[in-house]
C-alpha cells in the first residue's frame, strides 16, 4: 500500500470545483491546491473542503505543476487541472492501485481523458484527438513536468499504464474562453519559442488547418460545437505566424529609431 499527494492547480475554477474535488476526496491521502490569483469564489470552496491553497504566481503550466509537486509529502503524485473530473471507474482504479503493493519507481498512469466544448464532447481539439492520453500519476523522484510553453506534459518515467474510465476534460465551455485561451496561448508560443515571422506561411497553414481540422476530421457533424473547434485551428495556425511577424516588425522598428536616435546624439557631440 502506498499513498498518493493530489497536486491540484486552480484559477477562478468555482465553476467546477466541487465536482473536481469531490472524487478526489476520496482517493488523496493529501491534496495540495496552488491557486495563481483567483478572484471568485475558488478559495471559499476549497476552505469548505478544509484545504487551504497556497498563491504562486503562474508562468507555465508545467512550472506551475513542478512547483506544487514539490510541496507534496508523498513521492506519488497526482497532478489535477481544475476542468478535469475523475469518474467513478478511474477512482477504483486508484483505490485498489494504492491498496496494493508499492509500483516501481519509474512506473507511471495515464488518464483517458475525453475533451468537451460548449459543453458537447469532442472528436478533436487543435492540436490534439480526443480522447487523449497525458500521464498524471507517478513518483516525483522520478518524473516531473516540462518546461514547453504549450501542451506540456510528464517526462522522466519508463513505462506507463492507461487508468480504465472517462476523465471529463471540460474546457473551453463559452466563446470568451474559447477566444481568450486561443490568444493566450498563441502569445505564449510566439515569445517562448522561436517561429519563423512570416503572413504567407500563416495563410497557408490557417488553410491546412481548416480543411484538416474541420473538413477531413469530420468536426463539421457536430454543427456550431464542430465550427468553433474548427474555426480554433484554423485562426490558432494563423495567429502564431501573424504575431511573430507582427513583433519582428516592431523590433526592427524600435532598432531603426534608437539608431537614428544614436546618429542624432553623435552628430550634436
């Protein structure tokens, strides 16, 4: 038998706390809620389940996670967003895992973990399939999170098990969200890792996104739920290219002017 440490990262997440909590509560022997500044009712709730969260400031995900695994007691950890729900398959999976005898250290588990928009379960998320498979579980003096500004995940492990069940992924459920997340993490990509500032390149990939991610995926079936995921990758492979070439533009106009700006000044001295 071994015990588990339920890392769990939460922003104004009152919408669904209380069902991400509630499975959880069953299964941590102790569950460390790091909070980046919410504003609604997120720790309320989380006092009413006796957790205090600790603030940290957030950066990236996966440092934001690395940071609250390393305040765990316990060297196994489960790592929570908190727009993922635990149904009851994958909670008796953890249960009788942790009832049983301690795994080795480079073991890990997988959720299957199944992606809803607007409140409808998808097929397909740019840039991902659903379901999808992120590791979650495993021993910290093992694994950890990468630093990728985008869609980071685990690393460090040996071998990995899929947990049995349906983790409900409930992300993206209005407009706002949709178009907020899409230009926060396009932004996050573009000054964290280097892409090639170019209007053609985007077009064309906004392009193959759309007939990719809407047309061939089948993403059109589901109607507006299927336009909006499609309409995601398409401005998603646009606006990356976009924002780079927008930027290298002002840098080499912020590099013209303190140029001139130098001329000027030798020329008075």
């Amino acid at each position: 038998m071994f015990k588990i440490s339920v890392c769990l990262l939460t922003y104004n997440s009152a919408r669904l706390l209380h069902e991400v909590l509630n499975p959880l509560i069953k299964i941590a022997d102790e569950i460390i809620i790091v909070d980046s500044g919410s504003t609604d009712e997120s720790i309320n709730i989380s006092r009413g389940y006796g957790i205090e969260p600790i603030y940290h400031p957030f950066k990236a995900h996966g440092q934001q996670m690395n940071y609250a695994i390393s305040l765990a007691q316990n060297d196994w950890v489960l790592c929570m967003d908190s727009d993922e729900i635990l149904d009851e398959q994958t909670t008796v999976f953890i249960l009788k895992l942790k009832s049983d005898s301690e795994p080795a250290q480079e073991q890990a588990w997988r959720f299957s973990r199944y992606w809803f928009v607007l409140g409808e379960q998808v097929r397909t998320i740019y840039p991902i399939s659903s379901p999808d498979y992120p590791v979650r579980l495993f021993n910290r003096q093992q694994a950890h999170f990468n630093d990728r500004p985008v869609d980071d995940q685990a690393e460090g492990y040996h071998c990995s098990t899929v947990i049995p069940g349906f983790v409900r992924h409930d992300t993206f459920y209005n407009l706002h969200e949709v178009f907020n997340k899409l230009n926060v993490y396009t932004t996050r990509l573009v000054l964290n890792k280097r892409i090639k500032p170019s209007l053609a390149r985007g077009v064309i990939s906004a392009i193959g996104a759309f007939f990719k991610w809407y047309l061939l995926s089948g993403a059109w079936r589901k109607g507006r739920v299927g336009l909006v995921t499609g309409l995601y990758a398409t401005f998603y492979s646009f606006l990356k290219y976009f924002k780079a070439w927008y930027w290298n533009r002002e840098l080499k106009n912020c590099a013209r002017k303190e140029n001139a700006s130098s001329a000027r000044q030798q020329r008075q001295d």
